[in-house]
C-alpha cells in the first residue's frame, strides 16, 4: 500500500500505471521508497531520471574502464591498481584530503544541529518553514552557497601553506586580482545591508561565510600583489566594465540601486576570476613543458569546479525569477549565465590540467618522426649568424 501510494504521487503517469501493474512481490517498498528519496536529494524525482543516471554512470565508468590502459601504456588495469593510484593520490595530497575532510565534517555536523534561530515575524517564519519544507535535507537552498565559500577558504588556505604564490598556480595573478575584488565588493554588500545575508545551519546567522570570505582577502592580496603591480590597467579595466554593466542589471531586494547593483557586480567579478584562471591554465599546459608541478595546482583544480556547482545549482533551481525582484534589466539571467560560465570554466581548466597531467606529449598528434623532423639551419645561415641560437636545440633533437 505504501508503494503503491507513493507511486501514485510521481510525475510521470506512464512509468506509474507500468510498475502499479507489477505484483506485490515484485517491488519491496522501502528499498524503493529509499532509493527514489536519495534522488531526489540530487534534483532526481521521477523512476525514469534516476533510470538515465544510472544509465549515465555505468557508461562513463565503461568509458573510463577501456579508455585508461591506454592512456597510462598498459594493457590491463585492474581494481587493485586504481586503489593502490588512489591511496597514492591521498598519500600525496594528505594535508588537502585533511583540510577538506574537516571542513566537510563542520558542515555536517551544522546541519545535524539544525535550525536554533526562530523568527520573530509570524510571516517570514511560515516562509522559512516552506523553504526547509521543500529543502528536506539541506534546511535551504542558502546551505550551497554556505558550502561554497567554506570550501573557497579551504583552497586559498592551502595555496599559502604550500606557499604556491610564485604564480605557478592559475589562481595567482589576474584571476586572484578579480577574486579580491569580489570578496571586496561582498564586504561592502553585508556593511550595507542586511537582505542579502545568508540563512540556514551553515549559516550561523549568516556571520559564518562572511567571516569565511574576509579571510580570504589577506590571500587574496598575496596573491594578487605581482599582477596588480606588472599590470594594473588590464584589471582596472574590467572591473570598470563590470561596474558599468553591473549599474544596468540588478535586483530589488535591498530597494537601493547602489547596494543592489553590487550583488551584480561581485558575480560578474567571479566570472571574470574563472576567464583569467582558464586562460591561464591554458597558458600552462601549452607552454613549455619545462615546469613545476605543485600538488596543490591538482587539489585546485578538481574542487573549483565542485564549489562553483553549488553555486550554478543554487541560481538554476533556488532562485526563481520573478519581475517584481527586478530592479533593472535583466539581473535573473546576469546572474545564471554567469555562474553557468565560471562553471563551464573550471571545468575546461580541468580538462586542459587532467591532458595535460595524463596525455603524454604528442599524445594527438599523428604525423611520423620524418614529418615533424626540424631541418637544421643551413650554411649560409649559419655564416650569416641567423639561425644560431637553435643549433644547441637541434643537436638535442
């Protein structure tokens, strides 16, 4: 009875009818009910979603299954060899494994305190019971961006403990530049105004990730200070940009175009860091080959994209658009496309790093030896003094 009340209830009325006709036997109803409840903690809601994950998953673990051998020159690659790779990572990476590990456990245990706060307002407590209502388990949409600038912190900690601020990293220089004038511009948001403030466990009364984001600045700063020295008109110039821009689409919740306008501006500020870390990171892994390799550039690059999901799922599902929230323009559409940006970002820097890190050199390219073969420098060259400095790198060759 209990599954077939809960059957009843999906959305997709086919795939309904289809598992109602099957016998009592057939479906035991906890493991089901169980199963579709952890789904829908990820955004899955109906039997025929859950189905294309896991049709999903198995195809990508297939791909990856026949695709790695090759990639790392073997013939076989069994399980014991991806664990003893993994324990070699974590081994490797210990301190970040830690420091993301705690930060994770204070999370979770935030969460399983739950929500102390009571509001006075009769009207705004009823609206925050629907919003934990249809946020079961995170209590509020608000815990993603919670979790983001926790996990933001965790980065920037660990690029200063592993002293990374030599401009290895794809976060140093420019990108940093942009960062700091975003967490700038959030400082400025919260002295002015108390709507933009977030809410839920995480939150402790929205103080936990503005404290998390005025810790950032001070690496922020160490890291930014050489390209804010070498090149400081290219920064200034799109934070100009983004201002200007910023003044034309904004939201209405603080009812002050100034402090409205600033939520705008930090996002976009956001999306400009994630532009100048792909480039960079890009800039990395096609110049020379002659580099050093940081553990910490690896860490970086696998949860920037993870925080910047939170993000891109917080304004996709929890922020709905609405006309009488617009202030001017179009700020709904400012703000998810760039954070669908920054995402698409990091992601491509992943990609860029992992071919990098695992493509060996040449790895793409098809010619044979005699069609790449460089063609030393001729005699009368050579007596001209042209072609000179590269008589060492052809020897080499």
């Amino acid at each position: 009875q209990r599954t077939e009340a809960y059957l009843r209830r999906q959305s997709d009325p086919f795939v309904s009818r289809a598992l109602l006709r099957l016998s009592p036997v057939d479906i035991e109803a906890p493991a089901l009910v169980l199963a579709m409840q952890l789904f829908a903690v990820v955004g899955i809601s109906t039997l025929v979603g859950a189905i294309e994950v896991l049709m999903g998953v198995v195809l990508a673990g297939t791909l990856l299954s026949l695709e790695m051998p090759a990639r790392l020159q073997r013939d076989v690659v069994s399980l014991r060899s991806y664990w003893k790779g993994f324990l070699s990572i974590m081994c490797r990476n210990l301190p970040e494994c830690a420091g993301l590990a705690t930060v994770l456990l204070i999370a979770l245990l935030l969460r399983l305190r739950g929500d102390t706060e009571v509001d006075l307002d009769p009207g705004r407590q009823q609206v925050w019971e629907q919003i934990k209502t249809e946020w079961p388990v995170l209590m509020g949409a608000d815990t993603l961006l919670n979790l983001q600038a926790m996990l933001r912190l965790v980065v920037l900690i660990f690029l200063a403990l592993r002293a990374d601020f030599s401009g290895m990293s794809p976060l140093s220089g420019t990108s940093s530049s942009f960062f700091l004038s975003s967490m700038l511009t959030r400082a400025a948001i919260a002295a002015r105004t108390q709507i933009y403030r977030l809410e839920g466990p995480l939150a402790l009364g929205g103080d936990l990730p503005i404290a998390c984001e005025a810790a950032m600045v001070p690496f922020l700063i160490a890291l930014s200070s050489r390209a804010l020295r070498q090149s400081p008109a290219r920064t200034l110039t799109a934070i100009a940009v983004a201002t200007s821009y910023s003044r034309s689409h904004y939201l209405n919740l603080a009812n002050d175009p100034s402090t409205d306008s600033l939520f705008t501006l930090a996002h976009l500020l956001e999306l400009c860091a994630a532009i100048a870390y792909l480039g960079s990171t890009i800039a990395t892994c096609c110049g020379a080959r002659e580099r050093k390799r940081s553990n910490v550039v690896g860490f970086m690059h696998l949860l920037m994209p993870a925080q910047q999901a939170l993000a891109a799922y917080y304004f996709l599902t929890a922020f709905e658009p609405h006309q009488r929230l617009v202030g001017a323009g179009h700020p709904f559409c400012v703000l998810i496309i760039s954070n669908l940006a920054q995402l698409g970002a990091y992601l491509c820097a992943l990609a860029f790093y992992l071919a990098d890190r695992f493509g060996g050199e040449g790895s793409f390219d098809t010619r044979t030896d005699a069609d790449v073969a460089p063609q030393p420098p001729s005699l009368e060259r050579q007596a001209r003094g042209e072609d000179t400095w590269l008589i060492p790198f052809y020897a080499a060759l």
